[in-house]
C-alpha cells in the first residue's frame, strides 16, 4: 500500500511541478464587431502609458495575448482602434477572459475567470454612476443660485450623495482588502481631517484652526497611500499622489521641501522600485520647475541621491553631467552672497559690485545682438530712470568682447547705469552667476545676497514693492 501511494505521489509530482512552474500570461479577448483589426495591450508607468504586447483579431473578433513572463501588477489597458480603450487589472490571475462588443464595448465587457476583474468593472460602472448622479446636482444647484429653497433642497441631495459616494469607495475597499482593487481604491481615499478645536479667547481663531487643518492634511496625506507596494508603479495614482503633494500641499519654499523629500525617501528606502521610482520623479519635477528657488532643491537632490552613489540606476556619464550642472547653480542660490565682481566700466575706470551701497542692486547679463535683450534693455532702462532714486542700482555686465559695439549700444540707448565689461571673464562671472544665455538678472540686497534671479523685466519692480513690504526692515 504504502509502495502504491509512494508511487501515486511520483505520478503526481511532474504535474504538481509544471503547475508550479507554469508562468506567464493568457488573456484572451474577443470581440464582436471587430474583425481583422490590431489591438494592443498597454500598461500605465506613472502618468505615461506603454506597450506591452500586440495582436491581430481573427475574422470572428478572437485572438489571445500571451507572455512567458508573468505580468507586473497593476493597471493594463487593452486598446482598440481609433485610440479607445478599457482597463483591466493585472493580478495573480493572469489567465481569463475578456469579450464585447464593438463599438460599445464598455457597457458590453465581461470577464471570465478573473474574479479581480469582474469586480473592477462593476466598481467602475458603480462610481461612473455616483459621479454622474453627483455632477448633475452640482449642474441644478448652478441654475438655482437665486432660488435658495431649491438650492437648499439640492444641496442636502448632494451631501446624501457625497456620503454614499464615500461610504461605497469604503465598503470597496473593506470588501477586497488584500485585493488590487483594495489597494487602488483605498491610494485615492482623501484626507479626512478631524474637527479642529481652538482654545476660548485664542487670537485668530479662523487662521488658526486653517493652519492646524492645513497641517493634519499635510502630515497625514499619504495614510491611505501604501508607499512601498510595488503595484502602484503600474498606476497613475502615485505620480498622481506624488505631485499633488509637491505642487499643492507643501509650502512652496526649499527647506520645507527638502524636509519633506527627506522624510518620504526614508519611508522607502526598503524598496529599491519605489525609491528609484520617487527619486526620479522629485528629480524632474524639481529639474522643470519654473518656481524661483527650486534649484536648491535639486541641489540637494543631486548631493544626496544622485551623487552619494545612491542611485545605482544612472551612468557615470549621467553623474558627471550633473556634477557639472549643479556646480554652476550651487554658488548662485537664493540666499546666499553673491560673488564680487571686479571690472572694467564704460568709464575707464574698474568698478566693483561689492562698492555699490543701495538697497537694491539688480545685476544684469545682456550683449548688444541678443534679441531677448533689445526687447529687455529698454523696458530695464525705463524702470531705472523712474525708480534710481530709491535705493536701487544696477550692475550691467556686457558678455560680449567686441568693445565698441558695447560702447556704441551704451551711448544710443543713453545706458546711464553702471556698465561693466570682462572681455576675457576674469571675474568667471559666467561661472559664479551661472550665466549660460542671456538676458539674465539677479537683485542683491543690500548685503549682496541674492534675493531673486531669472526674475522677467516686467516682474521686477512688483518683486522689490514686495521685499520692501515684507522683508525690508
């Protein structure tokens, strides 16, 4: 008996293995209405989307995509022509089926033998629902602005709504936990911050109880967001999440985003996708930013993960670029004190921005042929003239060697500022004020600290109203 069974189990082990084994995917898709076309299945990588695989349908609609490699989970999408398409879920159940009809192949589409699957589309068809029902309370809520009976009315439907829309996403989230769908739907839960109680006779109460709120939502903003699971790389709901946070929750000044940065890349430092993952989308996000400022950000950015050999994901060619890059930015942060320049001036005589004692010194990059700065210079000018008398000077430094050309456009255009000229840079003025292109401005303060760079022309004189009103003392 006990040979039989030993042998019963040595029939079954090559089956037991091929199943663990067995790997990959099989989805087939079918498709009525939609012969002997291609269609391609797709997957979400933060806010792009990319091809996984590509198929053509049989004359009956059918056709099947499949891999030897299992897929990483996550959102897919399987396109049809004309750029429509559908989502589905990549799970541990990676062979199933899809059918539906063309064109209304939403309202048409099933699943067989993807539980995960089935479940997703009734989640979606459920909320398109709620939002629809949502949205068309808000629209009669809109043309009922002078009926406050109506508008009463409605507004009590819309908060009745607003709460089944909130206790469904739960009920979803509750019900599938452990689940991709879980997982997805929990990512975009907002914040729910508590009421706020402000102590009797405290001064301020209301901006008081918004900076306690602001806060709470702050530092909880990610409570519903599992920062280290891998499947949200195959969504758009951490970029999603990720540049809310950056853009509109955190205060826009670079020590409060450093600190944030800090705490959100040690959260997951665990995971090497999600750190890389982060990691790169700070570094774009902060390397586009047209926010006067953020360059210290990417500083810092580069000092600690791409230049500390913490990003094992890029070149030596890649660190040495940007090595390059953030030793120009690093001596002319907002913040710190500008390097003198020492130089010849249209005078004849060697001028120093350091013996400039006003409030204000605008330092000012330009060359007689750039276009940008026939269209700057004299809008500069026009602000000088009106303004010179109140503590504000400017230090124009000509990037071109052709002295008689800069002496000639001086003496047309009346330049009545002082006009320094380093033909050879031996100021390396290109270098300490990161001069690459003009025109190029920075105002100093009085101490010669930078307080503001790359500012337009036409943003200057409402930037130093600004300073003045709240800075100056």
């Amino acid at each position: 008996m006990r040979k039989l069974l030993f042998c019963s189990f040595l029939f079954l082990l090559p089956i037991i293995l091929l199943a663990q084994q067995k790997k990959g995917y099989e989805i087939s898709v079918s498709i009525r209405g939609l012969s002997d076309s291609t269609i391609f299945l797709a997957y979400h990588f933060g806010d792009k989307q990319y091809l996984q695989d590509t198929i053509k349908l049989d004359r009956s609609g059918s056709g099947i995509f499949s891999g030897d490699e299992e897929l990483p989970h996550g959102i897919y999408m399987i396109v049809l022509p004309g750029k429509q398409y559908f989502e589905i879920l990549a799970t541990s159940d990676q062979s199933f089926q899809v059918s539906c009809s063309f064109p209304d192949y939403f309202n048409t589409l099933k699943f067989a033998g993807c539980d995960e699957n089935a479940r997703f589309l009734s989640y979606q068809k459920r909320w398109i629902e709620m939002q629809k029902n949502a949205s068309g309370l808000n629209k009669r809520m809109q043309g009922n602005k002078q009926n406050p009976d109506s508008l009463r009315i409605l507004s009590s439907k819309l908060k009745l709504q607003e709460e089944s829309m909130k206790s469904y996403l739960n009920s979803v989230v509750t019900e599938n936990k452990g689940n991709l769908l879980s997982l997805l739907v929990r990512s975009m839960l907002p914040v729910e911050v508590p009421e706020i109680r402000i102590p009797f006779g405290a001064n301020n109460p209301d901006s008081l109880r918004w900076v306690k709120s602001y806060m709470y939502n702050k530092n909880h903003f990610f409570d519903n967001v599992s920062l280290t699971d891998e499947r949200l790389l195959r969504t758009p709901i951490l970029h999603t999440r990720l540049k809310t946070y950056f853009s509109n929750v955190v205060i826009q000044a670079p020590d409060s985003i450093n600190k944030e940065i800090d705490r959100i890349l040690a959260t997951v430092k665990g995971n090497s996708k999600i750190y890389q993952y982060i990691a790169v989308f700070l570094f774009n996000h902060f390397r586009e930013s047209e926010i006067m400022g953020h360059d210290a950000v990417l500083v810092k950015l580069a000092d600690d993960v791409y230049l500390s050999g913490k990003a094992d994901w890029v070149t030596k060619e890649f660190r040495d670029n940007l090595k390059k890059e953030v030793d120009m930015i690093r001596p002319n942060l907002i913040g710190q004190k500008g390097r003198d320049l020492v130089m010849d001036s249209y005078r004849g005589i060697h001028v120093s921005l350091y013996d400039i004692e006003k409030e204000f010194t605008i330092l000012y990059f330009w060359e007689p042929d750039c276009g940008h700065c026939k269209e700057a210079t004299p809008k500069l000018k026009a602000y000088y003239d009106k303004n010179k008398d109140k503590s504000i000077e400017i230090f124009a430094v000509c990037t071109t060697a052709e002295k008689e050309k800069w002496k000639k456009y001086i003496e047309d255009n009346d330049l009545n500022w002082i006009n320094g000229w380093d033909p050879d840079r031996k100021t390396n003025y290109d270098y300490y004020y990161n001069v690459r292109s003009t025109p190029m401005i920075y105002i100093l303060d009085r101490n010669k600290k930078i307080i503001a760079k790359k500012l337009d022309i036409d943003d200057i004189g409402s930037f130093i109203d600004n300073y003045r009103k709240y800075f100056s003392k």
